[in-house]
C-alpha cells in the first residue's frame, strides 16, 4: 500500500507542476506583453519598457516560470502591483476569513446531506423520500448568488435578525459568526443538493446488500444498522462527490465573498483583476486550482482508509 | 408508453424559456435597454406586467432579452466545448494506447480549473468581455464531453461486429462514422441538455460578477447583480432574474434526465 | 418449541406465501425446500420478523411462547441474534467488507451480553475455532475479502452462533460454494446442531444436502407447503405429485441407469406471483390433475386432492 500511496504522491505533485506552468501560460505568454496589460493602451512605450526592466519581463519564458516556481515554493509569490506589498502577505491576511466561510460551508453541507440522504433512503418511495428529491432538483437549479440575495431579503431586510453583508472582524465571536451564517447557508444549501441525492442513491444501493440483512438477523437495532453498518459502505461514492464539489466550493466561496463583502480571498481577487495586478491574479489562481488539486489527492487517499479492499490493488 | 413525469416538465420548461428567447429577437413589450429615468421603480402594471428597475428599463422586456442572450451564451459554449471535446473523446477511443491516456489524463487535469477560475485569469489579462465568458465555459466543457464520448465508444470499440470490420479492414475513421457515432449520440446528446444547465449557471454566475456580458446588454445575471445594491430599497428586482435562471436551469435538467431515463429503461427502475 | 400456523405473506403482486403451518421441537433439524419462488426464503425470514417492509405478514408464528408477528420491533430485537439466528447465501456479500472479522463478531457480544472487548474477542476466537477455521486468532483481525468462500460461510456461521440461539435457520448456505466445500458446511451445520441442541432449519433446493443434514422434510411449491415428513420417508415414498417430479428429475449417478435416456423433467414453468391460481398451485403442470385443482385449494399432508390424507 505504501508503493501505492507513494504513485498517487507524484501524480499529485506533477498536476500541480503543470497547473502552476498553465497558469503562467496563460498570464505571461498569451497576453503578448503583460506590461501592456499592467500599464493600459495609453501608456508610452518608456513607461512600459520600464516596467519590464523592472519585472524582469525581459528574460526568457522558460527562466522566469523557474525563477517564479522556485519563489513561490518558498512562499514568495511576488509583490503585488497595485497594493505594493508582498502577494504572501495578502493571501494570509484573507486566508482565515476565506477558511472559515469553506469550513464552515462544508461543515454544514456534509451533515445536511448526510442526513436527508439517509432519511430518504429509509423512507424510499414514500412522502419523506420524494420531498428530498424535490429539494435536490431545486437545489441543483438554483443559483447561490441567487438563494443569497433571498436569504438577505428575508434574514436581514425583513427580519433584521442578521447582517446583509460586511464582517465585523474576530474580536467578538458572536457577531463574527451571526456575519458568517448566511453566506455559510446559501452555500450549503445548494451544495448538499448534489450531496444529499447522491448518499440517497448510494445508501440504497448498499441497504440491498446481504450483509445488511446479516446486521439486522443478528439483533442489531435499525438506527446501528443503517450508521454503521450500511452509510460506511456507501462512503465511497459519497466521497468521490465531495472531491469533485471542491472546484464547486472554491467556485462558490469566491462569488459569495463578493456577495456578501466579505473581507478574504475570493474579494481580493476581483480588487486583483479591476487593479489590472497580474502578479496578484497569478498566485491567486494557482492557489485556487492547487487547492482543488490537493482536495482531490486526500479524497484518494481517503479510499484506502475507507475501502480495505482497494489497500492492495494496483 | 408514457413519457416519463420529468421529460415532459422539463421539455415544457425548456420550450417556454427557449420560445421567449425565439420571441425577444423579434418583439418585446418595451425597448430592453430605454432608460426614462423619471419612470424608476413603477410597481406593476399592464404596460409594465412587471414593474420597472431603477433606471426606468421595463422589467419584463429585460428578461425577455436577457433569455436570449443567457441562451445563446450558453449553447453557442456548449456547442462548442462539446463538439472540441467529443472529437477528443472519439480520437481517444480509436487511437487506444497512449494517446487515449495522454488525452483522459489532460481531460482529468483540467478539472482542477472551474469556469470561473479561468474566466478569472482571461479577464485579468484581456479584460471582462463576453467573449471570454464564453471561452471559459467552452472550456470546461471540453474535459466533460471528451470523457463521456471516449467512454462510451470504447465500449463500442470492443463490441464483436466492430472487430469483424476491423479484421475486414475497414479504417478506424470509418468504423468511427459508421458504428461508434451512433452509439455515442445518445449519451452525448444528454450530457448535452445537462450541460446547458450548466452553461447557464455560469453564465449568469459569470455576468453577475461582472466578467461576463458587459452593461448596457441585459442579461440575467448583471440584472441580478444590479438588484443586488437595491435590495432594501426594491427587494422585488432580485427576484424575477433569479426566478427565469432557475426555471431554465431546472427545465434543461429535467430533460436531461428524462432523455435518460428514456434511453435506458434499465436506469429508470433503480431511481 | 416453534409453531407456524397460518402464515401467509402477502405482496402488491400477489401472495408469495400461503397459509404455511408447521412445528418444529427443540434440538430438531428440519429442510425446507423448494424452487426458487417457492417462499422458502420468505418462510425463513418470517420467523425472525425480517419480512420486507412493502409485504402484508398474516397468520402465527410462535417461538417459546413469543409471538413473531405483529410483535414490536424491540421485541423482535431480543429475539434475533440470541434465539433464533439467520445465516444467509454467501456471494461475498454477507459479510461488511469494512470491518474486520473479529469486529464483526464481537459486535453482538458486546451489545447482547454486554462483554468488554477482550472478553468479545477471546469468544469470538472460540467460535471461530468451534466452526473450524484454523488459526483462530490471527483470523480475527482479517477481512473478509481475505477468506475464501467456504471460510466466509463459517464466519457467517460464528457470528449467527455468538448468543447461543435455540435456533439456526441457513437459507441456501452452499448454494455458492463448490462441492467438497459445500459438504464440510453442510457436515459442521449438523454437527454444531447436534452438539449445542440447536434446532436447524435449512433452506434449500438441493435435496441431497438436505437428506444429508435434516430429519424433517418440507417441500415447498409456488407460495404453498405441500408435503411435509420424516425426511426418508418423503424422498423415499413421495406422495405429492411435485415431489415425486422432482425426485424423479433428479440426475443419478450409477452404473445401471441408462444414459441414453432424456432426464424427466417437470413441463411448463413456476407461475408468476401476479398468475397464482386459487387453487392448487401446480394445476397445469400436474400429470394426475383433477378438473377441480385449479379452483379449489388442498389442504392436508400432502397438500393434494388426489393424494391428500
């Protein structure tokens, strides 16, 4: 098994070799002249040779995606254009802000579907299991810009019981939190559409299985049966969902952070892209997709802790 | 045989969506982009059925507009990153070894990048437009396609009459044409309706954050994201743009799994 | 010690299960067999209140003096596992794949009698050396896709003997495994039934397992209990017409028998749930049938109005 943990290893840190080089492809090759981005149509042709002087735009290609690899390997990602401090500097000061809203998204969206999966897989063909699958399909339709601006109507324009947007900053957990609730939940919400109809298929698959019947032969009560007996079983394709909704995470943390105001990663890189700051965009996006990259990777590794039987395939 | 519940909801939607797109190009209510600033949020009314926004602009004939251009945008994407990216999958499937692998591995690696991740980067080097909009969501569709269509004819591919063709020597692009293709439409073809939905998604996710479809062009998303810095003033603008996108969304999904369920009866009894 | 009477399970479709009424004494083996559809399996599963959900349970079964049907669920709880015990066909899914062996049978161990762990897993070594599996020890912490097939089935035999039921019910237990494996199983069930004085109940369509194991014999047709006896006596002198099919079809090893001849079958097939007849079960594929057969149900041993005592 180590042999095959240490496979998916390099595949991992090859995918995130060729992200980081696509990513500089796209930024620095196909724009032609990136000074020209920075800078704008109307700057002189001094201004802008200045410039590349300045950001080592004169070099080879090749030499300055090594030069850039092996700052950012080290934590430096360059200077940002338009704040003039460190891109590193940014990117932390966002991060916990950005960690929290996913953290707390997740959270959430894990144990909703979770629970309705499960409930409508008990309840299969009755009112409960249909209300699920109604849930899901408007779920999965719904944008969460959308169902955000809803919950703000509602939450906040209305019932005034939560804020419509801003954060209030650590000091005071509570306010920190009531600032995190509704973007948490619109994010949820439309996440666990997704997740809840796939545990519903996945544990009904599983509750057909002989050894469900063995569980329940041998005395075991209803609720044992199903959490830890069948869900465990159906955990594979579960999982397998959740690693692909993580590009739908990062997708939606970004457009909720700018809904909601939100003082982290996701504001900061359209403040990036309005500034013209390609330095900032850059780190931003290999960080986005390197953070996709990895999520995938521990969903790997986390079949063999789940499946024993996949420890010693090839 | 009765059609299934969700292919006939979900083609009725469509239809209903798709047909105000069709309309808009030749008629609406109002002009879409007229501005009479004097005639802000009016309630609703029989010359406005919907009210007005906060530039005057008659609501209804927005989104009347705005389905157009939400479509087009989306299957003009979709068109595109499909039929790139089904070509892709079918070159997998007959060429086999290790071009098959190169491709399926390019195809995985390309899900580490969202539509908007790519958007993102195209807009900060070419600036917002909706051409790049556009590029971004035929990109992601590209890995989706080459997957579903590289599956599915491989498994034609080791089917007993394509050997005999093959063993009769018949080209690889021939049987391609004549057997593979017609085994691959069908999946395609529904991988197709979901990816409109999609492509719908985004788009209004992408114009809503204002790197997609440029003012004054109406569209679902911008009018959501102009709702947005109203919402205590006309809380009933962020509705209706809101509503339309998930009624297509939903429309496009349905369908799609309808044509499904409608093509594989074995499917049908395990929901 | 059970008494079934009147047992019938009733689907959307049709019923599967008519009026089936049988005893068993305590420490007594018994076969059930039957065809698939026969609601053999659906029989077995009644008896520990395991019938699906969507299926209507009339009638009685009564273990010891405790009702099955219509009996609460927690009621039911006591009974499985530590009363009565179910071990089923084994296609590698019987078993969690998830969990290790000595987990796995622990489990009720721990729940039913409230054992520590250690204590759970020095048992659950005892009865996996009790069924015959070699080195017990280091089997528990395996898993199952780490055994083979026959080795699986005895786990699912320990862990069904964890609480010491009164009674074992195996439905097809062998029907999966090749035949010299098939035999051992089939030898260790008759074995721990005589040791423990646990009655047994097997369920199969294989009649020569079940001559080896069972001294009662049921045979089961279409949804209906048809002959039931002493096990010798049925295969020897069968009185129901089916029976006497299929001891008739059964293909014979033997010097003296002549090849050359087409083995007898049965004509015509097993009705759908949703065609059964109101009457006797096997009309249309009887060779003695009499014109009221179809319309009117037997009743009696054998279930047969022609045949019947």
């Amino acid at each position: 098994m180590t042999l095959l943990i240490l496979r998916r290893f390099i595949g991992f840190i090859l995918t995130l070799l060729a992200i980081s080089a696509a990513v500089f492809f796209v930024m620095n090759v196909l724009p032609g002249d990136p000074a020209m981005v920075i800078l704008g149509i109307d700057s002189t042709d001094d201004a802008r040779a200045a410039l590349r002087e300045q950001l080592g735009l004169n070099a080879p290609v090749i030499w300055r995606y090594f030069q850039w690899l092996g700052d950012a390997v080290q934590g430096d990602f360059g200077t940002s254009y338009s704040f003039r401090v460190p891109v590193a500097g940014l990117i932390a000061e966002r991060l916990p802000m950005t960690l929290a809203l996913a953290g707390l998204a997740t959270g959430l969206t894990v144990v909703l579907a979770l629970v309705l999966g499960v409930y409508a897989a008990t309840h299969h063909g009755r009112a409960g299991d249909w209300a699920v699958m109604a849930f899901s399909q408007l779920g999965i339709a719904i944008p969460a810009f959308w169902l955000s601006m809803l919950l703000v109507i509602l939450f906040a324009v209305t019932l005034r019981w939560l804020p419509p947007g801003g954060f209030p900053g650590w000091d005071d957990p509570v306010a920190a939190l009531r600032a995190l609730i509704l973007p948490a939940t619109a994010l949820a919400l439309v996440q666990s559409a997704v997740l809840a109809r796939v545990t519903r298929s996945a544990m009904l698959e599983v509750m057909r299985q002989t050894y469900v019947r063995t569980a329940t032969a041998t005395g075991l009560s209803p609720a044992r049966v199903m959490w830890r007996h069948a869900l465990p079983n159906a955990l594979v394709p579960i999982v397998t969902i959740i690693g692909m909704q993580v590009a739908n995470l990062v997708t939606g943390t970004i457009v909720i952070e700018n809904v909601f105001y939100l003082p982290g990663l996701g504001r900061l890189v359209f403040q990036a892209i309005s500034n013209r700051d390609l330095i900032t965009v850059q780190a931003m996006v290999t960080l986005f997709a390197a953070i996709v990259v990895t999520a995938n990777f521990i969903v790997d590794l986390a079949y063999l802790w789940i499946d024993p039987r996949l420890r010693s395939r090839q | 045989m009765r059609p299934p519940a969700n292919l006939i909801v979900g083609s009725t939607l469509v239809a209903l969506v798709l047909g105000t797109a069709a309309l808009s190009l030749v008629w609406s209510p109002h002009d879409a982009t007229r501005i009479v600033v004097a005639m802000k949020f009016q309630p609703p009314s029989w010359t406005h059925p919907l009210g007005t926004d906060q530039l005057g602009r008659d609501v209804v004939s927005q989104l009347m507009v705005g389905a157009r251009n939400s479509m087009a945008i989306a299957l003009i994407a979709v068109l595109l990153g499909g039929s790139i990216g089904t070509a892709l999958g079918l070159l997998a499937a007959a060429a086999g070894g290790w071009i098959e692998e190169a491709v399926m591995r390019l195809a995985d690696f390309s899900f580490a990048f969202p539509a908007l991740l790519f958007a993102i980067m195209l807009a900060a080097v070419f600036g917002p437009s909706l051409t790049n909009a556009v590029i971004a969501i035929a990109f992601i569709n590209i890995p989706v396609f080459a997957r579903v269509a590289r599956a599915s004819a491989a498994q034609v591919w080791t089917r007993g009459y394509v050997l005999a063709a093959q063993s009769a020597g018949r080209g690889r692009l021939a049987i391609t044409q004549d057997h593979v293709i017609p085994n691959v439409l069908a999946p395609v073809t529904v991988q197709l309706t979901i990816e409109f939905a999609v492509g719908i998604l985004a788009e209004a996710a992408l114009s809503f954050l204002g790197l997609g479809v440029q003012p004054p062009t109406p569209s679902w998303g911008r009018m959501l994201s102009d709702a947005q810095t109203l919402l205590y003033l006309a809380p009933q603008l962020a509705i209706w743009p809101g509503l339309c996108i998930m009624v297509a969304v939903l429309g496009f999904n349905l369908l799609g799994d309808g044509l499904r369920d409608v093509g594989d009866p074995m499917l049908r009894r395990r929901r | 010690m059970l008494a079934v009477s009147g047992l019938s399970v009733t689907f959307d479709a049709g019923q599967a299960l008519r009026d089936a009424s049988m005893t068993l004494a305590r420490g007594e083996r018994l076969g059930i067999a039957g065809e698939s559809g026969s609601g053999k399996t659906l029989l077995g599963l009644s008896l520990l209140g395991m019938a699906p959900e969507a299926a209507s349970v009339t009638g009685s079964v009564v273990f010891d003096g405790q009702h099955v049907v219509g009996a609460a669920e927690r009621d039911l709880r006591a009974l499985r596992g530590q009363r009565i015990a179910m071990v089923f066909q084994e296609p590698l899914s019987a078993l969690n794949p998830l969990r290790r062996i000595g987990d796995l049978i622990a489990e009720p161990l721990r729940l039913h009698r409230g054992m520590g762990r250690a204590a759970a897993m020095d048992r659950a070594a005892a009865l996996l050396d009790e069924v015959g599996l070699p080195d017990p020890v280091s089997r528990l912490r395996q898993f199952p896709h780490e055994m083979s097939g026959g080795q699986r089935q005895r786990v699912t035999i320990a862990l069904a003997l964890a609480c010491d039921p009164d009674l074992l019910i195996a439905d097809e237990p062998t029907t999966a495994l090749d035949v010299q494996v098939a035999a051992l199983i089939l030898a260790l069930l008759r074995d721990l039934s005589e040791r423990r004085r646990m009655a047994l109940i097997l369920i199969s369509h294989d009649l020569r397992a079940i001559a080896r194991v069972t001294d009662r014999l049921a045979i089961m047709y279409g949804g209906d209990l048809v002959e039931q006896g002493p096990t010798a006596q049925v295969l020897g002198m069968p009185r129901h017409p089916y029976t006497r099919g299929l001891i008739a079809a059964r293909p014979i090893l033997s010097a003296t028998r002549d090849r050359s001849a087409p083995l007898p079958t049965i004509p015509g097939t097993v009705p759908a749930l949703s065609a059964l007849p109101p009457g006797c079960r096997f009309a249309g594929r009887c060779p003695v049938e009499l014109p009221h057969c179809r319309t009117t149900r037997p009743t009696g041993n054998p279930a047969c109005h022609r045949e019947g005592a």
